[in-house]
C-alpha cells in the first residue's frame, strides 16, 4: 500500500517570515507603497518618532517591488529551513532581529537621508550562518573563508563601484552578523546550536 503524501509545515520560522513579507509586500503594493514607507523601511535619524523603533525590526519585512521581494525569498526558504532544524526557531529569531536591528541602526547613523527596506541583510546573514555548519572548535573551514571571500568581497566590490539602491553594507552587516553567530552557536563541546 502506498503511503499518501502530505504537506508539512516544516520550517514555521521561516515560513512565517517568508509569509509576512509576501503580505507586507502586497500591502505596499495596494497602499501605493504608503504602508512600506510608514511601517516597513527605515531612514533618518528621528528617535523621538516611536515608529522609529519599530521600524528599525519591521524593515526587514519590506520590500520594493515583487522582484525584490522573490529574490530574497528565494534564498530565505532555501537556507532557512536547514538553519531552522539545525538552531532552532528561537535561535533563528534571534538572529533574524539582531540583523534588523543592526542593520537598521548603522543605515540611519550613515545614510540618515535614504531608507532602508528588504531582507537582503537576514540573506547574507543565513549564507555566513550557512558556511559555519562544519566549524569545530581550534578550526577554520575553508568553505567559511571562502564563503566570506565570494559574497562579502563582491558586496564591498560592488559598494565601492557601482552607484544604485542596493545597500551593500546592510549585506555586509548581515554577513558579519550570520558569520559571528555561526561561531558563537557552534564554539565548544555541549554549546553546539545555542546561544
């Protein structure tokens, strides 16, 4: 007898993540991006305005367009569920607003006058997470290395070159994010996956 196949949910972090940025995005899209704007993406420096603190954890639920949205998405549901069954929802979580917040707070103090939206720093931050998943203690993977090498030396590359509204520091934060928590969840016996 043949068993029937169901659908799982499988990755519930990462899903729900995915999930509410689709939404948040289709809100834009029917707000004429007034909802992105007002709740979804960050820019200046007015700490009086309590919004701002949302937004400093909300914006990276907002994306541009649908083509922004997909593309990070698409990396997102690759990498996530992987990095969700090896840490956990609640370390992923951690990670996911570390990234925001960090993220969110050097855009401001640096480019005080553009905004900042979309998860392309939680991207980067689960490819260095990603690479981590071989460190053992005293050891440095070459995959980590050169993981490091390709995605972070392409962002600086591309930041110092090119001029148009991809934030490479948001992605090289991210990466450094993704990559401190990698060797913090995997350094020492018994600590492997937890902060």
């Amino acid at each position: 007898m043949k068993k029937k196949l169901k659908l799982t949910f499988n990755s519930p972090l990462v899903l729900c993540f995915a999930i509410l940025c689709t939404l948040v995005t289709l809100i834009g899209a029917l707000t004429d991006k007034r909802s992105t704007y007002l709740l979804f993406s960050t820019g200046g420096t007015n700490f009086a305005d309590p919004l701002t603190y949302l937004r400093l954890f909300t914006h990276v639920l907002g994306h541009a367009d649908a083509a922004h949205l997909v593309g990070n998405m698409a990396y997102i549901l690759l990498l996530g569920p992987a990095l969700e069954e090896r840490y956990g929802a609640k370390n992923l979580l951690i990670i996911i607003l570390a990234t925001a917040l960090i993220t969110g707070l050097v855009h401001n103090l640096i480019f005080p006058n553009t905004y900042l939206l979309g998860a392309s720093g939680v991207v980067f931050a689960f490819i260095l997470l990603t690479s981590f998943t071989e460190f053992r203690e005293g050891e440095i993977p070459l995959t980590v290395i050169l993981v490091a090498a390709i995605y972070l030396g392409q962002q600086i590359w591309e930041g110092v070159t090119q001029k148009d509204n991809v934030s490479n520091l948001t992605h090289i934060i991210g990466g450094l994010v993704g990559g401190g928590a990698g060797y913090l969840l995997n350094r020492g016996k018994g600590k492997k996956g937890r902060f």
